[in-house]
C-alpha cells in the first residue's frame, strides 16, 4: 500500500494527504499555528490594547522567559496585569500568574517577606538546622 504525500509549503514537511484539504498547500497543523497566533494577536490587541507587534516586543525584551521566575516555557507567556488600576505589567508563566501572584494577593509586601523566609528560616534561627527524614 502506497501512502500518498504532500510537502507543506510553509514548515517544508512531507506529509500524508490527510492532513491536507483536497486541494491545500498548507498542513492542518501550519494552518492551526496560523490561526492560533492570528486569534491571540487579536485577542490581546483587544484586551490590553496592544498595537499589533507590541506582543511580540514584550516577549523580546523578556527574551522570551517568565518575567516573574525567569524561566522559559514552551507554551505562550500569559499578559498579567494590575487588577487595581488596569496596566499591562508584562510576561509571566502559568504558575506565576495563575498561582503565586493571586495567592500573594499581588502584594509585594508578601512576596519579599517570604523571599526573606527562604533565605532566613526563622527555625535555623531558633533552633539551629535540622533535618527532614528524607535527608538523614
């Protein structure tokens, strides 16, 4: 049985016919990319009005990482912004916007007080270290 190809024109692959429309020069998976980043552009345009590109600046200056824990992902950053007067704060991952930034209440207070925790254990200063069972 001979499988039928196609090479897409836009990511160069040689693909089967089925991810093809009949008479298609771009694969389904190139067209869905398209449509997704056309979708988002729109979407943040509108929500946050961006101008078209602005995005994609933001995401350079970033160099494409979290701006919040500075790693990178291999999903798109999510736009965090000021819930009390609306600004456009920049790029951050999932976690940090969806989990450490609303658990914190977005409150710088709180999230030094507890980078101080981390870097000065109240109990090594009490009680000096000790060790968690899975370390001894």
């Amino acid at each position: 049985m001979v499988t039928k190809t196609r090479n897409c024109t836009r990511c160069k692959k040689n693909r089967a016919l089925r991810f093809f429309s009949p008479r298609g020069k771009v694969c389904s998976g190139c067209q869905k990319t398209g449509r997704s980043k056309a979708t988002h552009e729109s979407r943040v345009q509108d929500t946050y009005g961006l101008k078209a590109g602005e995005f994609d600046k933001l995401m350079e200056a970033q160099d494409g990482k979290c701006a919040g824990c500075g790693q990178r992902r291999n999903y798109r950053l999510d736009c965090d912004h000021d819930h009390k007067n609306g600004w456009l704060r920049g790029g951050l991952c999932r976690g940090c916007n969806r989990k450490i930034l609303p658990y914190a209440k977005d409150s710088p207070a709180t999230l030094r007080a507890l980078a101080d925790y981390l870097e000065n254990p109240i109990a090594v200063r009490v009680l000096g270290i000790r060790l968690h069972q899975d370390f001894r």
